[in-house]
C-alpha cells in the first residue's frame, strides 16, 4: 500500500509532529509513506496561476498512490489572505484528486470556521459576526463539504472527537464520510525520574512545585489564566511554559502575556523557555509536579499538548472543553476546572500537590488512556480505513458509540438474570482490515 500525505513536515508546528507520528507508526506496518511536504508561509506570495500549478503537481503525483492523506488546517491552503480563499483552494484541490481517481481522507485539525463561539469562549452575536459567520459557513458548504460523500471517490474525513463530526455534519458532510480516530498517544513516561535532580538543573529548589504547560503560546490555550492563577499560589509554586509563539503567528499574544507576568509581579516565578531541544525538554518533564492545560476554546478538535501531558507520568489539571471531558469520559485521567477561572485551578493545584494518592490515580488513569490510544493503535485503524477506501466498500459510521445492554436483577429476586446483553462494540474494528503491505517511508518534495 503507497500513501502519499500533504502535511507540513519536518518544522515546528504540531500537526507536522502529528504527521510525523502516524507516518512512522504505518510504516512499522509495512505502508508505504511519501509525504508533500505544505509550505503555509508561501500561499502570500502565490499568484493564481502559482496556485493551478501546485494544484496540478500534486495531482499528479497522487496518481502514483493508492491514497491521499491530507492533515487540515485553514493556514495550509491559504488562510493569510483570507477564509474564503483557503476554503476555495482547499476544495478545488479535492475536485482535482478526484479526477486521478485516487481515494482521497482529509484528517480536520480545526472545525469550519464561521460558528457562533469565539476562541475564547465569547458568543458572538453582533450583526457583522454574525453575517460573516453566514458567509464563510456557505464558502465551507459550497466549496468543501460537497466534495465527500460515501460512494468511492468521494472524499472521507477522520476528526478526533464526536463533537468535531457533528461540526462537520453540520456544516453539510455526509454522516457516512466521517470518523473519528483519536489522536495518537506516546508512551507514557517513568513518573519517577529524578525529580529533586531535575529541578537543580533548572535552578529551582527542591520545594518548587513546578506547574507545566508544554507547547506553543496561543491565546486558546489559556497561558494568561495559568499565570493569573500563579499569582494567587504560594511562593514556592513556579510555572514553566516549555514553548514560544507559533513562528507562523502573527497576534500579539506573548507580548501581552509578558505584561501580564509583570503586573502580577511574577517575573520570578515564571520560565518561558522558547522551543526547546528534545534534552531540555526531558529536563523539564522530570522536575514537572503538574501539567497545566487551562484551554478556553470550546471549538478545539484535539491538543498534541494534551497527549504530551497526560503522557509526562505527572498529573494534569485541564479545562471543562469539550475535547477534555470527551477524554475523561474515556478515562478520569484529569482534574478539569472551570475554563477562565483561575481561582479553580489555584484549588486544584493545591490539592494535587497535597493529595499524592489523588495524584497518582490520574497518572494512572492516564496510562489506561494512552495504552488504549496509543500510535500503534491509531495506525491500525487509519490503515482500515484506506483499506476500506481502496476496495471501495461503503463504510459504516464507525464513530457512533452505541450503548451496552446492562442486565439487572431485582432486588427480591434469588435467581440471576439471564445475560442477554450482547458483546460490547469495538468501533475501531467496524472498519475493514487490510493485507496489503509494502515499505519504507520517503519524503516527495517539489521541484523548482
């Protein structure tokens, strides 16, 4: 099996580390991978006629495979310049693998723009908002959801969560084009790794409770409620922010999360430490007490950084959005708080600090999580699914959770009940399984 994947690659960005994950655990399965490598930066600099030929030369290519896997972010496409144009390069790019006649699945990082909610967590009910909203739900529908469908060619789509499929289900794709198939998960670090040692590495003293928050700085991601909250912690609390600004961003966010740190008076208790090398970054997960993930966007579709806590062997407290709860219904792997309310998080982190058993049944409940949706696992079942898109076989909703009869005995009753409830459902064996397998993986770049 050949897969050629359309993805940022080898930079850092947390969908070109995503990429890079599922192309090393299918190539452990013997797939083929070759990816084309996406260049958001450049889509400023691209005139129409750029455009035709990058469109036309990954069509091209895609002839060559078996599948086309696109990783989706609205800045891949063209975003800079504006929705409009970045759904409409997008959609044409799908109409033109269409005509190579290879099965094309989408995995959607981010929702369709043009809901009623902001990244903060803000309604947004003003007349322009509210027209713009209208518009680009209509550029997504007519340019975008058109293009999947369940017969062969159509185009499929894999999100993270149930509450990204009925974003795009209500944005006018098909039930049947799309599943969910969670994020992959790295395997769970050593919980117990020198922590007195790691924290006089970075100066701190073996009372610090360091509070973490790795990944790059984004307004969503509720860096500011981590230091409003530090503010109101004893001394001897610190928070590490193992990341920098996004080099692809271009809001003011850090620059006012460092005036933030100054007018709480905290600029000693607070390490922004910038990207970091993978040496520093083992530092830094061994003298972590706490992951911090107060995410405020309800909108968000799945968090790498998510992943990365809950496998740092440390509890993590994260925020009541919907991508967390569905985590935790999984498994009670978080302490979820109230999103923008730091005086929660103070709480928290103090009872966590205090409560090593509460601590340590998270950690433990996060192991379950990652075992369960490990890269090995995701590759199996993304590897299904090109089967299933290969053979052309029409796909079940196979992201629909359905319920388990549970029998129940009276409480008068001496005799057992029958156990008529079926077998528990495995939504991740719903889809076909292949046998077709090649090797090695290769990056495709363009020419010129």
């Amino acid at each position: 099996m050949r897969v050629l994947h359309l993805s940022t690659w080898n930079r850092p960005c947390g969908i070109a580390t995503y990429c890079g994950n599922l192309v090393r655990s299918l190539d452990s399965l013997g797939i083929r991978n070759d990816v084309y490598p996406l260049e958001p930066h450049l889509w400023r600099t691209y005139t129409t006629g750029d455009i035709a030929d990058l469109q036309a030369d990954i069509t091209e290519q895609a002839r060559r495979y078996d599948v086309v896997h696109i990783q989706h972010e609205h800045g891949f496409f063209g975003h800079a310049i504006s929705y409009k144009a970045a759904a409409r390069n997008y959609g044409n790019l799908l109409t033109q693998l269409r005509t190579a006649g290879t099965p094309v699945v989408t995995t959607f990082h981010t929702e369709p723009l043009g809901a009623s909610v902001n990244a903060d967590g803000k309604k947004s009910f003003s007349p322009q908002n509210l027209i713009r909203n209208i518009n680009r739900r209509l550029t997504w529908k007519h340019h975008v959801s058109r293009c999947f469908g369940t017969a062969p060619l159509a185009a499929k789509a894999v999100v993270h969560t149930p509450t990204t499929r009925r974003a795009l289900i209500k944005q006018g794709m098909p039930a049947g084009a799309v599943h969910v198939v969670e994020h992959g998960c790295l395997p769970q670090r050593d919980p117990w790794q020198n922590p007195a040692g790691a924290k006089e590495q970075l100066g701190l003293s073996p009372e610090t409770v360091l509070l973490t928050m790795f990944g790059f700085i984004g307004r969503y991601k509720g860096h500011d409620v981590a230091v409003k909250a530090l503010a109101k912690l004893p001394d001897n609390y610190h928070l590490a922010i193992c990341g920098g600004a996004h080099p692809e961003a271009d809001d003011e966010f850090l620059d006012r999360l460092l005036k933030l740190v100054r007018q709480l008076g905290v600029e000693d208790r607070v390490t922004i430490t910038g990207w970091l090398a993978v040496e520093a970054t083992d530092v830094y997960y061994a003298a972590t007490d706490i992951c911090l993930a107060p995410y405020v966007d309800p909108n968000l579709s799945a968090s790498g950084a998510i992943t990365w806590a809950l496998a740092s062997g440390k509890p993590t407290i994260g925020s009541k959005v919907p991508a967390f709860q569905n985590i935790c219904r999984e498994q009670p792997c978080m302490l979820l708080t109230t999103p923008k309310m730091e005086d929660e998080i103070v709480w928290a982190a103090q009872k966590l600090a205090n409560d090593p058993v509460h601590s340590a049944g998270l950690v433990a409940a996060a192991g379950r999580y990652i075992d369960s949706y490990s890269w090995e696992e995701t590759a199996r079942v993304t590897e299904n699914l090109y089967a299933a898109m290969i053979s052309g076989q029409a796909l079940t909703a196979g992201s629909i959770s359905r319920g388990r009869l549970v029998a129940r005995t009276a409480a008068a009753s001496t005799t057992p009940a029958p156990q008529t409830q079926p077998p528990p459902i495995d939504r991740r064996s719903m889809l076909a399984s292949s046998s077709s397998r090649v090797a090695e993986v290769h990056v495709v770049s363009r020419a010129g």
